[in-house]
C-alpha cells in the first residue's frame, strides 16, 4: 500500500467515522427547554464539534492501520488486470 492508498483510505474512513459519531450526544434545543429566539427548535444545544473530529481521527486512524496490516500480510490480494 502506498503512501496515496493510505492517504485515500484515511480520509474515506475519516468522513465515515465522524458521520457515525456526529448525533452521539447531541441534545435539541427542544429537549433541554431552552430555545434561542430565532433558531429552530431541533438546533443542536452544544453539538461538541472539536472532541468529535478528535474520536473520528482516533477511528480513522486504526481503521487505516488496520487495512494497512491487511494489505502487506498479503491476505487480500489484488486482482490481475490486463490492461
């Protein structure tokens, strides 16, 4: 696996992540009874952004371990493709 592949492995996994984690937590305006004048009601209260980016770099970071480990043990192979 090349520098690029890993690269592009880690990002990929990087959005999956913080899609996965983004609503863990996450409580509305609606729920905590404070709503700010002008704002929709279902309006995350604290949405917790930055400890949320630093999970999704965590996850994505052993996710592309992971598949790196994968790729030089030779466990998956790729195909050969005449080009």
């Amino acid at each position: 696996m090349g520098w690029f592949s890993a690269l592009v492995v880690f990002v990929v996994s990087w959005w999956m992540v913080l899609l996965a984690v983004l609503p863990v937590g996450v409580r509305s305006q609606h729920e905590d009874y404070d709503p700010t004048d002008g704002t929709d009601p279902g309006a995350p209260q604290n949405a917790e952004l930055k400890k949320k980016a630093i999970w999704a770099t965590i996850g994505a970071t052993g996710i592309t371990i992971v598949v790196f480990l994968i790729a030089i043990s030779g466990l998956v192979q790729p195909p050969d493709v005449q080009w």
